[in-house]
C-alpha cells in the first residue's frame, strides 16, 4: 500500500511536469502572421533539400509568398535585437521576445529606417519590405522563430 502510494505520487508528479512544460511553451508567445496579403506557405520548417544547393538540410523557418516590396510585420510585441546582412539570409532583422524567444525575418529588401536595435515594436507594426536578397531562388519572407537560440516551428504559435 505505501509502495502504491508513491507510485501514485510519483505519477501525480511526472504527469504535472509533462502538462506544465506542455503549457508553458505553448502559451508562452502567441504569433500573428508577418505579411498582410492571403497566407500562403511556400515551404515548412523541416528538412528538405535546399533549393539552392540542393542538398538536404534542415529549413529553420517558413517561406511566405510575398510580392517585391511588401510590408512585413512584426509577428509579436518586442525588442530589435539585431539588424544585419549574410549571404545566405541578405538582409534581416530580428526581434527578441519575452520567454527567450525571438523571430527572424528574412530575404529582405529594405529594413524600416527607424529600426534601431534596442527600439520597442508592437506586434503588427511594420518593420521592413520584403525582397529577394541573400541565397533564395525567388521573392519570399524567409520567418524563423527562434526558443533559446534553437529554430522551433512557427506554425505551432500563430494565433490566427
Ligand atoms: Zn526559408
């Protein structure tokens, strides 16, 4: 009987762990789509054999269908951490969230001019136009969301 006890205990405890990491990162940020045409998703988060180098790696974010020029948004509320240029993702931008999350938007044309690192965001402001700069083979707003450094599946966190 007291041996059932702890078993019992022991499960109470587990299971509670299990559904409190399960909430936690569920509810811990809640995304709205970054473009304001019709979402249409070009490419998941995944493996997949890259367009350009054609070999297979992992796609650490989701390609959204855009038009040269068009607006993006930040996805959440939150902070510019960090404004830059790299070959493969051209220009990007990325905003850092509460929870030790943070989104990155990439292949940009052009990033707003009063994006500072350190400024305050709302979600849906916007923040840069979408382009085709960096390592892409057409015009798309390459998004990654980002928990502690790690690339996780944005399409969990979308609210709409
Ligand atoms: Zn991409």
């Amino acid at each position: 009987m007291v041996l059932y006890s702890y078993l019992l205990v022991f499960l109470i405890i587990f299971s509670s762990d299990v559904d409190k990491t399960e909430y936690s990162v569920s509810n811990a940020i809640s995304l709205t789509h970054p473009i304001q045409s019709e979402v249409q998703i070009l490419s998941g988060f995944g493996k997949r054999v890259h367009p350009v180098l054609q070999t297979e790696r992992k796609h650490t974010g989701i390609d959204y269908r855009v038009e040269f020029g068009d607006p993006v948004f930040s996805a959440a509320a939150g902070e510019v951490l960090k404004i830059s240029y790299d070959n493969s993702y051209g220009h990007y931008l990325e905003i850092a969230h509460d929870n030790g999350f943070v989104t990155r938007y990439a292949q940009l044309s052009e990033i707003s001019d009063d994006m500072k690192v350190g400024i305050s965001v709302d979600e849906s402001q916007q923040v840069a136009l979408a382009g085709n700069s960096g390592q892409t083979t057409g015009t798309i707003l390459h998004f990654e969301l980002l928990l502690d450094g790690q690339a996780i599946d944005p399409i969990l966190f979308f609210e709409n």
